[in-house]
C-alpha cells in the first residue's frame, strides 16, 4: 500500500516498481534494465508521452525506456540544433539566436548575424559541434516563471527569445523551460537527449535567407539548414539518396527531355507543357476519363471565372482571399478567378431540382484553377500558380455513404498502381474543435471512411481533429522509387456546401433532404504528378506513358524509306513513333535516343529492309530478336496492357 510521499510505476515487461515520488525516471529503469541498456537509453515514455530521462516522477504512471529509433529522430535533430546554436555562439558571441526546430530530414536554426555566414564559417562551425559532441555535455532542463525567463535572455542580450516569451505570456503561459549544456542555454519545451554525446552523425548542409516570423516587414536572419541520424551507415544512405534525386530533379529532367518549361516572360508559377510533355498528359489524361467513365462518372466542364458572389457564397472570400487574384470588372460586375472547381459543380446540382432516385451523382472534371503563392515559393511543377486538378464529386444520400467510399477508396488504389505505386502512408482525419454539421453526419461519414480502409485491409493513422472544418478525411501520400512521401490522393466529406448553396433532393417522403458531398482528387494536379512522376521514374516512364515509344535508325540514307514506312505503320496503329534519319553513326543515334529515355529503338539496314522487319533494342541495351512491325506492335501493346492492369 502507498502512501502520498511512494508511487507506484508500472514498466511493461517487469515488475511494477514502488518509488518516493520525485524519483528522475532514469532511477527508476536502472532498476529494471541492464547496464548496456541503460547507457543506450535516450529518453522515456511517461503515460506513452515522451519525456527526458531526468524527468522527475510525481504520481503514478506506466514506464517505458525509448532507445534510437526513426521514430525519435526529431529529438536527436532538435538536440543537433542546440549543440549548432551553442557552436555558432562560442564561435561568433555577437550573433543573436531565434529558433531551432527540427523539421522533416533535418533541422535549421535562424541567426541574425550582421555580417552573415560564410560556407568557411560552415566549416568552423561542423567543427565547433564536433567539438561539443565529443564533451558528452550533460542536457539538464530547469524550469522558470516566464518573467524569471525574460530578465535571463534579456540580461543575454537575445532579443528574439524574449519577444517569443512575451507572446507565451500574451497566450496565459506562466511557466517554461530552459535547457543547458555547459555555459549555453536555450529556450526549449523538449524533450532533448541526455547528453550531446548521443550525437554520433550529423553535418551541415545549406545556407539561406529567412525572415523573423516569416514577415517580410521583420528583420532578414540567416538559417543554418543540417541533418542528424543516429549512425553514420543511414545519414551515408540519407545523402546519396540527396545525390540520386539531384539526377531526378524534374527541372533539369523536363529540360533535357523538351517535357515543360516556366518562362519569365509568361510568368512565374505558369507552365508551357511542349509537345512531348503535352503527349505524356494526354495519356494520363486519356487514361483518367476511360476510367472515371468505366466506373459510372459524368465529365463536366465548367469556366475558368465567375461572379464574385459565388466564391462569396462558397465562402471562399472569408477564407481563402490570400490565395485567390484579384478580381476583374466586366460590363460592372466583379468576376473572379476560380480557385476551386466545387461551386461550379453544385450549380450545376442546383441547375434543377433533384429526386433520391438520381443519387449517386458521380462528377467529374480535370478543371484548371489558380491560386496565388508567392514567389520564393514557387518550385517547377511541384508549386505552381495555374494547375489542372483531377477533381470529382460524388453527391449521395447517407445510405449510399459507405458503398460510394469504398469505391472511391478503390479506384484510387488502382490508379496509382498503375502509375507504379504501391507504397503510401494513410492518414484518417476526424473532426476539429472548430467545425459545421451535426454529430449525426460527422459519425456516419467518419465511419465510413474508416470502414472502407478497413475493407480495403489498409494500415492507416488517426489524426484526431485534424480534419477540416466541414467533415473528415482520408489522405494518401504516396512513396516514389526513393522513399520519399508526396501528398496525392485526398477523399473529404463536405457538409459546408451543401449547406451554403442550399443543395437538397427529394426523399421517398417528397420532402426536400441535404445530399452528403464528398470532395475527391486522385493524383491531386496533374502539374505536381507529372513532377512526381518524372522523379519517381527518372524520366524513363514506362512505356504506356512515354511520349515517343519508339524510334527507328536507319544505318544508312538508303534505309530511310523503310523506316519511314515502319513508322507510319506504328502510327496507324497508334503507337507514339518517330524516325531518326540524320546521316550520324548508328552509335550516336543509339545514345542519343538513350538519353531521351526511348523505350524502344528499332535499327533497320541491309538485312532488314529485305527481310521487312526492325531490329529492336531496349533503352537499357538489351538486344531483342528481328521481327516484323506487325509483331512489335503486338508486344508493345501487351506490355502496355500488363501495366495499365494495376
């Protein structure tokens, strides 16, 4: 039996142990864990929260040692982070320091440094840290009032960290915690490692511009950018992955391969699909709408501008107007760009009345949008200012819910197998604090969103209350050939428009019911899948995509009319065939057309005009049998067929 002064702390896998209450939690797993183990732990679980070693514990809780891991490595970054703040401080104590987050495969820290860094004070400063890293400088957290904390950084002369603590305080915050290895302190929640020892792999990797709270008005700082990992072997793996997709990069692929180029003369943000770039869309595209058709959808098209009113009625002026153009006036009428496809399409619904007999309808539209993001933001195709969404919407009555989830959920699958992915990561989202719809509908659609991933055999994650404010959702990032994750596939149930457009049907009992409205978008735009799709294939897409599935080189100028009668035969049959006619050496003809990433080349000389056939070769150098045209069509459109199978 405990009194108030013993607590009882349950460790999985071991006896529950009875402790003075105050007891730091690395105490308590001495206990229980060998020496070896112990030394290896880096931090705890208190109550599945993680928490630093020395957290002192105060009531009853289960406990748990937490050892290196990827899923703890934005502690050992955010650690990385305060061991380069600490070097840049000893190295350069004029420098005033802002935060230091981890972020994804990495971490920054922002300075404002007058001079500004140099890839020599890099240098310096990788060695500082190493430096510091090899002290194993014990990580002790203190806490203090945020007027304590204030008059600390303020006596530091870091004026940053006691303006953050001015808004801490503006928020109701009274207390918060500072973190110390040897004579640098940082303002930190935590939790952080226990020592800077346990840093064994890091390096620095980049400079750049960053404003004081991303306010162009503040003060320009000067962010650090590096990467940590708990062994040298996986940040080695980490950076020649970094290599790889420098080779991958769509910019430079789309350049070399003639796919798309952003012109300054027609604006940042705005694409030029060139012609074999429009030829690889238009098999997405071809491929998109036979799908969508096969499965029991509508196209529709709809204008690229409308009203002002109508994005006042979506409410997309309350809540969107920084990233929408500003309007235009036509014949005194305010018109505005269209950010989103949706209003379009529930004025279409709203065009006339509806019975329950007509739903599901199933619409869809590959519908050009455009919305304002600044420059610096602006990435090739992956973020860009006009972009073709794959958009559809289902409107259907709550009993058709679940059956319309699960085939979205299917579709969806299916099509990114076909564009070769089969990895993802699936996160269900469910309702904010802040939302519309009653506790009915948020039930019903989550439900059915959870048991279509259920049916489908899916692990996913929970996201509790990050759904958005008009209903739950699924999102699907997908995993490309380097295992990086791309947000893609999103499926949402909206009960906000309907709700604001007064979108009805009329029931079995002739009165008028609030359809359920599902938002969906399978690759999300096309501009962002095609960049996604470049790197993902290296530019060498499979062959029911390639926009030139096959050339053929003549090896000499008498050839030439054979070969040009090959390609009208491909053509005819509608394979995408060119001919390469130029009187060049056969080996240059062969790179050249390896280089484009060409699925096929087909060499004809002597031997085959004779024969009247083509001699095929692979881009990877593989070396097929003589065949006639007829027989290579055959094989390429079997190929074709095995991979739009899924």
């Amino acid at each position: 039996m405990t009194d108030k002064t013993t607590i009882s702390i349950t460790i999985p896998e071991h006896e529950t142990q009875e402790v003075p209450a105050g007891t730091p939690a690395i105490d308590v797993l001495a206990k229980v864990l060998s020496n070896k183990k112990r030394k290896q732990a880096i931090l705890v679980k208190i109550n599945g929260e993680l928490k630093d070693l020395s957290t002192p514990l105060q009531q009853d809780c289960t406990l748990e040692a937490v050892f290196p891991d990827d899923e703890n490595l934005d502690v050992l970054r955010h650690t990385t982070a305060h061991i380069m703040a600490q070097a840049v401080k000893e190295l350069f104590p004029d420098v005033k320091i802002a935060i230091g987050p981890a972020i994804e495969n990495g971490f920054y820290y922002d300075f404002d440094y007058e001079r500004g860094f140099t890839p020599e004070d890099m240098e310096k400063i990788q060695a500082r840290m190493n430096d510091i890293v090899k002290q194993s400088l014990p990580i002790t957290r203190q806490e203090m009032s945020v007027s304590d904390a204030v008059g600390f950084f303020e006596k530091q002369g870091e004026d940053y960290k006691v303006e953050l603590l001015r808004d801490l305080e503006s928020q109701g915050e009274d207390r918060v915690s500072l973190y110390t290895q040897g004579d640098f302190t940082d303002l930190c929640r935590g939790p952080h490692l226990p020592d800077t020892g346990k840093v064994r792999a890091f390096k620095l990797t980049h400079l750049a511009g960053a404003y004081w709270k991303g306010d162009e008005k503040r003060p320009m700082l000067q962010r650090i950018y590096g990467t940590a990992f708990y062994d040298k072997k996986a940040m080695k793996k980490y950076f020649a992955m970094l290599e790889e997709a420098k080779k991958r990069d769509h910019r430079r692929l789309g350049k070399d391969l003639d796919l798309f180029s952003v012109q300054e003369e027609t604006g940042p943000g705005l694409i030029l699909w060139h012609p074999k770039g429009a030829m690889i869309r238009k098999a997405i595209e071809d491929f998109w709408r036979d799908e969508h058709m096969k499965r029991g959808y509508d196209l529709l098209f709809t204008p690229h501008i409308a009203r002002l009113d109508l994005w006042k009625t979506s409410g997309h002026l309350d809540f969107y107007a920084e990233n929408m153009y500003s309007p235009m006036e036509i014949d005194e009428v305010k018109y505005q760009l269209k950010p989103m496809n949706c209003p379009f399409h529930i004025a279409i619904y709203n065009s006339r009345k509806r019975s329950y007999r007509e739903l599901p309808l199933r619409w869809c539209e590959l519908g050009t949008v455009y919305r304002y993001e600044m420059t610096g933001t602006l990435h090739g195709l992956m973020r860009v200012r006009g972009f073709t969404q794959d958009d559809a919407h289902i409107f259907c009555r709550p009993d058709q819910l679940d059956s319309e989830i699960n085939e979205i959920l299917d579709m969806t699958l299916y099509v990114l197998r076909v564009f070769g992915f089969d990895r993802y990561d699936i996160y269900l989202s469910t309702r904010p604090e802040k939302s519309v719809g009653s506790d009915e509908h948020w039930e019903l659609a989550t439900g059915a969103l959870k048991n279509a991933l259920e049916h489908q055999g899916l692990d996913y994650e929970i996201d509790p209350g990050e759904g958005v404010f008009y209903g739950p959702k699924i999102d699907i990032k997908i995993r490309d050939s380097l295992d990086r994750s791309w947000q893609c596939s999103t499926i949402q149930v909206d009960f906000n428009l309907p709700e604001r457009f007064n979108v009805t049907f009329t029931g079995q009992d002739s009165q008028p019911h609030a359809p359920i409205m599902v938002h969906r978008a399978l690759l999300g735009s096309l501009e962002r899948f095609f960049g996604v799709l470049i790197e993902h294939y290296a530019g060498a897409f499979p062959i029911w995509l390639a926009p030139v599935q096959a050339t053929v080189l003549t090896v000499a100028d008498r050839h030439n009319q054979w070969a040009e009668e090959v390609v009208a035969e491909l053509k005819a049959a509608g394979l995408r065939a060119e001919a390469d006619l130029r009187n060049e050496k056969l080996g240059k003809k062969i790179r050249e057309a390896q280089l484009q990433k060409i699925p096929y080349m087909l060499v004809v000389g002597d031997q085959e005009m004779e024969g009247r056939t083509v001699n095929p070769r692979t881009r990877k150098g593989l070396q097929l049998d003589a065949m006639s045209a007829g027989d290579f069509i055959t094989m390429v459109r079997e190929e074709c067929s095995e991979q739009m199978a899924g």
